[in-house]
C-alpha cells in the first residue's frame, strides 16, 4: 500500500502544501473550518506525519536516548535486573506525556555513544549507572543536554538525580545492627569506584565501624547484580562464613539470595537476616516479603525526564541535582536475634 503524503492531502481538500501544513503545525491561524477540513482528510486518508521529515526542517527529533549498563559483553541487564524496567517505565511514560520518544541503549564498557547520539538528532539523553570518563567526554563533545542518574560524577557539565547511598548502606547495616546482628555479610555487584555499590560498601563500613564491630573482609561477596550469581555468592556465605545477616545492595541480588537460601532449606529469618535495597514490587511477593531499603523509582525516573526537559528548552533554571529520598520498608525478613 502507498503511503499517504501531505500531498495527497492537499489534493483531497483543493488546498496548498503550505496551508495543509500550517493547519497541521498551527504555526499560521487559519479559519477554523479549513483546519477542520484537514482534519478530516487527514482521518479519511489515514495520514500519518513523517517524523524523521519534520525532524530535518526543525531539527528538533523529539527523541530522548536512555542509556542503561550492561557489566559485561552481550549482557542483558535491563532484563535480569527489575528496578531498570522500573525507571525506565517511569521515564517512557513521562517522556510520552510531554511529546517525546524514547530510545534504549545498551552500552558495553568498550564502546561510545555520542556517535549514535548525533546520528540520530537526540534531543537530549538520560544517562543510568557509572561510565568511563571517555564516556562522558564523548557526550560533552556532543553537545546534546544531558542528566545522570545514579552516575556519581564529580563534573558540574551535568545536571544529576541520585541517592545518598552512602547514608542508604550505613542505613541498612545500622539496622541489622540494632536487630542483633554482629556478623553481617556484605552481598553486592562489582565496587566499582564510583558506583552505588561502591556508595553503599562506604556506608556499610561507617555503620559497622561506628558500632565497634571490625570489617571482616571474608564476610565481602561481590560479584555482577545477576540473580544468578547472588545465588551462588548467597550458598557461599552459608557454607564458608558463620554469618547471621545480608545486607543485599540490590533487591535482584536479595531475591537470588533468598531463592537459594530456601532451596538450602535456610530459614528466612530465624537463621539468616536478609535486607535489600530499592524497594521494587518483587519485594512485596517474596516469602518471606522483603525489609529493605526503599526508594520512589518511579520519582528519578520523572525528575530525570523533568531535569531534561527544561535544560532542552532553556526554560526553567533547575537545581544542579536531586537527590532521591529514602526510608527503610520494614517487612519480614529481619529477625532480632
């Protein structure tokens, strides 16, 4: 079938090219029955705008690239770990609503963004996790707007949403701490400098150091934030350490966790403490449900969209940051001991 043109358009209703396209962009005011006669060939056509078209005569794509980690080659995180569909559900629909499109990319430690960025005309980007500091500077290059979420970089070229995760580790471990609990394992994804598990190791050795209990490095398991792996790190810290407590940075990583734990027939928590961090939905249907740290991800989602938004449109000066409150959502998988 051929596709219907702004030609065909102007044909069906005896206008111009031009009229047909002011009536569509409401950039010239027309009579209202002639924007109403476009209308109706518009529907009666089945017309549909050419947006890579529109893109080129204003250069403005109305696309918004969201960049999400990927810990390894060929990995699939934004599908292993929940709390990405999560923000990026936030992010779409908060785009949407404000007429833009959203682009997902994956990037692996060995490749750049920027160059797909310019190619297809971004209007801004959204940058998840912690990346290389030539990563950022092929992004500054581009000159396209851009906001961090959960980046951690200490350059003031971009606008950040984030936690204080430092104070969500300390949080976490100070709570297991009160319960009891002196021999806490330390469950998270690879430290790398600048990243939130990084963040949150800094806060779980302040909590441990200000209680007088040493950090025992034997009780540190880290490995990618994979159900999976926290599988096989959670079957480790029961059989190789006398651990009571997991302070889990992650929730995917609590959940592995508790899967394993249960299939060992380890009682959750009678005879291991588990907390986590993020508060996602999956926290509510574990048995037993989840205690954890909870942060409104749906809230850094939108922020983000916002913070882009009015740096895209020079509007409104907003804050260099927003920073993401939390609170501990007490369930049933800590135990006083």
């Amino acid at each position: 079938m051929r596709k219907i043109t702004i030609k065909d358009v102007a044909t069906e209703t005896g206008l111009s090219i031009a009229t047909v396209s002011y009536a569509m962009s409401g950039k010239k005011v027309l009579p209202p029955e002639t924007v109403q006669q476009v209308k109706d060939a518009i529907k009666k056509l089945g017309y549909v705008k050419n947006i890579s078209a529109s893109s080129l005569a204003s250069n403005k794509s109305s696309l918004i690239g969201v960049v999400i980690p990927q810990t390894e080659p060929g990995s699939m995180m934004v599908f292993q770990n929940p709390f990405y569909s999560e923000i990026l559900s936030s992010i779409e629909y908060n785009a949407r609503i404000r007429g833009y499109h959203v682009i997902v990319s994956g990037t692996n430690a060995d490749e750049t963004y920027f160059h797909l960025a310019q190619q297809r005309n971004l209007d801004g980007i959204i940058v998840i996790g912690a990346y290389s500091e030539d990563f950022y500077e092929g992004l500054n290059e581009s000159n396209i707007p851009v906001v961090l979420v959960d980046s951690y970089m200490d350059n003031h070229a971009y606008k950040e949403v984030k936690l204080d995760d430092i104070y969500g580790g300390y949080a976490a471990t100070k709570y297991l701490l009160e319960h009891g609990h002196k021999k806490i394992a330390f469950l998270s994804g690879k430290l790398k400098t600048g990243g939130v598990s990084a963040k949150r190791y800094e806060g779980y050795r302040s909590a441990l150091e200000e209680g007088g209990v040493p950090v025992n490095p034997s009780y540190l398991f880290h490995a990618n934030v994979d159900f999976e792996k926290a599988r096989k790190m959670a079957r480790r810290i029961v059989t190789e350490t006398d651990c009571t407590a997991i302070f889990c940075t992650a929730d995917v990583i609590a959940m592995g966790a508790i899967k394993e734990l249960n299939i060992m027939q380890i009682k959750i928590p009678q005879q291991i403490s588990i907390i986590g961090f993020d508060n996602l939905d999956i926290a509510n249907y574990c048995t037993p449900g989840l205690t954890t740290i909870g942060q409104d991800i749906f809230e850094k989602g939108k922020k983000a969209v916002e913070m882009l938004c009015y740096t895209m449109d020079e509007k409104v000066k907003e804050p260099e940051e927003y920073v993401v409150p939390i609170q501990i959502v007490e369930r049933e998988s800590v135990a006083y001991i």
